[in-house]
C-alpha cells in the first residue's frame, strides 16, 4: 500500500497543475488537463524510483508553469511552454518520444481537436 504523505503530495501537485492550466487558452487547457490525467492514471502502479522521478519532473512543470503565468499577467502576453534540451530527451524512452512527437503536431495544429468557446464567446 501506497504511503498516505506520498498520496496526498500527488493529490496537491495535481490539483495545483490542474489550476494553473486554467490560464491557459481553453484548447492548450482541454489538451493539457487530459494529457496530465492520462500521466497520473497510468503511473498510479509505477514503482518507488519511477514515482521519485515523475514527481520531479511534474514539479517542474507546475514550477514552470506557474512563473509564466505569472509573467504573462504582469505583462499581458501569453507566452507557455520550455524548449528541452538534447541531454533531456537522451533519457526518454522511445514511447515517450512519440508521446511527446504526438502532442507537438497536436498543440501546433492551425486546427486543433478541441473545438471549444469560451463563456459567453458568439459561435
């Protein structure tokens, strides 16, 4: 059985990465909300040192994530996301390659999947 410290950290990163994807604009929020609950659903059995590292890596995501929107309040322009460097896609596994590849062409599409309007937008 999981540890209940370890289970609420999960808890509160996901929550607070789920929050902050609500400054996003509302396609990059509906794909990136299902992207980080597809990521949480599918580690939930990984082992100690595969959870070490996806808390890690998911901290700095909201870190990141967090400061930009932070930026973009104060200055009024959108600017998300971080390029990764050589040395950090050398550790990815070839699934993750392609996950990555996958959510490139789907977060630069002139079209994107999600179709949504804002609140009180005209259609």
């Amino acid at each position: 059985m999981a540890n209940p410290a370890h289970i609420s950290a999960v808890r509160t990163l996901y929550k607070k990465i789920l929050v902050l994807h609500r400054f996003l604009p509302i396609d990059l929020r509906a794909l990136g909300d299902q992207y980080v609950k597809d990521e949480f659903r599918r580690h939930k059995t990984s082992s100690d040192e595969e959870a070490k590292h996806f808390m890690a890596e998911w901290q700095n995501y909201k870190d990141t994530l967090q400061t930009q929107v932070l930026e973009a309040m104060g200055n009024k322009k959108l600017v998300f996301g971080a390029d990764l460097s050589e040395d950090k896609l050398k550790h990815f596994q070839e699934e993750q390659i392609g996950q990555l590849y996958e959510l490139m062409l789907e977060s630069t599409k002139p079209n994107r999947q999600f179709d949504i309007q804002e609140e009180g937008t005209p259609k």
